[in-house]
C-alpha cells in the first residue's frame, strides 16, 4: 500500500471516526481505523462492535493498493501536526506505516487488518429520509435521553413511522422518566412502503445519535434495517448501528389527550426568568414553583443556606 494525499482531505477521515474509536473497547484493535487504498480513492473503516462507519476520502491516485489498521488517535495526532499539503504513506513489513510530509517522517505500528471486525450486511428495504429533517428532530429531544445505563432501554431515542391526521410522520421520542421531549417531521412525497420495523418502531443508543448528528446535514440519507441493525448511509459514508434490544415505554399515555388550557409566554423571558430564580433553587434536583395567575406567571425558589427568589 502507497499512496500521497492532500493533508486537509486526509485529516477528515480520522477525525470523523475518532468518535466510535475513542471509547472503552474490548479488543485492541478496535482502537485501530482500518484503511482500505483501492485504485481511485481511500476507505476508512472504524467499529466498536455496536456503532460502526464507512467513509470514503476524496478520489486521488492510489500508487500501490493495500490494506492495514493504525492507531486512529494516534494516527489523527499525526497528521494534524503536518505543515505541509500533501502527506504520503506507505505500509511496509510487519503492517508497519512509514509517514512522510516534508521533511517530517513517522513510522506507526499497525496491526493485521485481517483481524477487524467486518461490518454487518444489512439487506433490508432501503428507505429514503431527509437528512436536514432527521438531524432536527434529533436535536429537539436528545437532551432528554437518559443516562442510566441500568435503563438501557431510555438510553436513546425511539423512531417510529405513523399516520398522525392526514399525514404519515417520522416522530423522534425521548424520556429519561422525568422528562419526555417528541418532535416529527411529514415525510413528503408519494405513498410508499414503509419498513416493519420502523412502524412498530425502534431504538437507536445514544452514542448512535451522537454519530447520526455528525452527518452531513444536507441531502438524501438512505436507512436500511435487517434485524437489530441499521445503516444510514450518504453519498460518501455508511453509519452501522446495533439496534437497543428493549421495549421502549408507550409515550402516548404520558401527554394528555385533552388539555385544559394554554399559556403563550415569550421564549426568551421565560428562559431569563428561570436562568435567574434558579440560581437559589435547591442542589438535588434544582426545582422551581410555577404560580400561574391572570396576570401572569411567578417563578419562586429557595435554598436552605442561600436564601430565596423570585421572578
């Protein structure tokens, strides 16, 4: 394996998937990205056995097609010292690499990529979603995902496919059992075949989300399930996700059907308010009274050693 390619091009591709890397792994080589240089262009492939990712370097010429795993952290660490604008690397015995870029050199350790785990083969029904679309309704609800690894089952977000009046909707649900936040976008277009599993819904973990919101915001994605296994890919990248094997509660019996009023308040008052009375809120869960009157809406608080306020 050779090959030179411009630094910044280059620098992307471990950088994106530094993420899956960076964690706890149970096998060495996990801490490893495995690059595949084929004739026009280089693939990277990173997986910690539950999120995994597929992405493609910008096409260039490929001297010498090969394969071998290096270090991703270490490999990033490099390449983002390099002052030059083309860096070059070739692997030779032992699946050792041998990095140039000017006058710089480096030679990383690799390990056999033979030993990386190959990414499940998700044969489902495509389905095509807005990209902008899913990473919005993400956005709106992830912070209430939970962080109890104990309840595996809260930790991430529910995606289910329904009809919701006249219309069929992707909706995004998340609750950690204090909190609950759901958002939905119209999917627009012809009537189409939806997948089985995303009309009885499925569970995406949380490191999945924080991967799906580092997607290219623009453009198609394409979404393809086979079993507990997702793939959401683009025009230069695959997302692998193992699916949360777990029921998630049902969320419709949590919001009332009938309510019996509402209150119009300015976003950004509301927020100044709280940010203010919630300085003397107590430690432990930082609660705030709420007296809804005619004439508007009291926030109060206090703190045993502090003192008290209002708003």
């Amino acid at each position: 394996m050779k090959f030179t390619i411009p630094v910044k091009v280059f620098a992307q591709a471990p950088e994106r998937v530094q993420g899956i890397t960076g964690g706890r792994v149970s096998m060495p080589i996990l801490n490893n990205v495995l690059l595949d240089a084929r004739p026009r262009g280089l693939h990277l492939f990173a997986s910690d056995l539950e999120v995994g990712l597929h992405t493609v370097a910008a096409s260039f010429n490929v001297e010498t097609p090969g394969r071998t795993t290096l270090h991703a952290a270490k490999l990033l660490a490099v390449i983002d010292k390099l002052a030059t604008e083309d860096v070059t690397l070739e692997l030779v015995e032992n699946d050792r690499v041998n990095i140039s870029a000017g006058t710089a050199f480096f030679t990383i350790p690799g390990l056999c990529p033979d030993e990386f785990p190959a990414m499940p083969d998700v044969a489902g029904q495509p389905f095509d979603l807005d990209a902008s679309a899913l990473i919005r309704i993400i956005r709106h609800t992830d912070y209430a995902m939970c962080n109890d690894e104990q309840k595996y089952h809260l930790c991430g977000i529910h995606f289910q496919i329904a009809p919701e009046g006249n219309e069929i909707r992707l909706a995004a649900v998340a609750t950690d059992g204090h909190r609950l936040a759901r958002d939905s976008v119209p999917l627009p277009g012809d009537p189409r075949q939806v997948p089985k599993d995303l009309s009885r819904g499925i569970i995406v973990s949380r490191k999945g989300i924080r991967e799906i919101k580092k997607l290219k915001a623009g453009g198609v994605l394409v979404l393809n399930i086979a079993g507990n296994n997702l793939t959401i890919s683009s025009d230069d990248e695959t997302l692998y996700l193992r699916l949360v094997d777990g029921a998630f509660p049902d969320w419709r019996r949590v919001i009332p059907e009938n309510l019996e009023g509402a209150i119009e308040l300015k976003r950004g008052a509301l927020i100044d308010a709280l940010d203010r009375v919630s300085l003397f809120s107590a430690d432990k869960n930082r609660g705030v009274l709420w007296n809804i009157a005619a004439g508007g809406i009291s926030f109060n608080a206090a703190h045993a050693e502090f003192g008290e306020a209002s708003d």
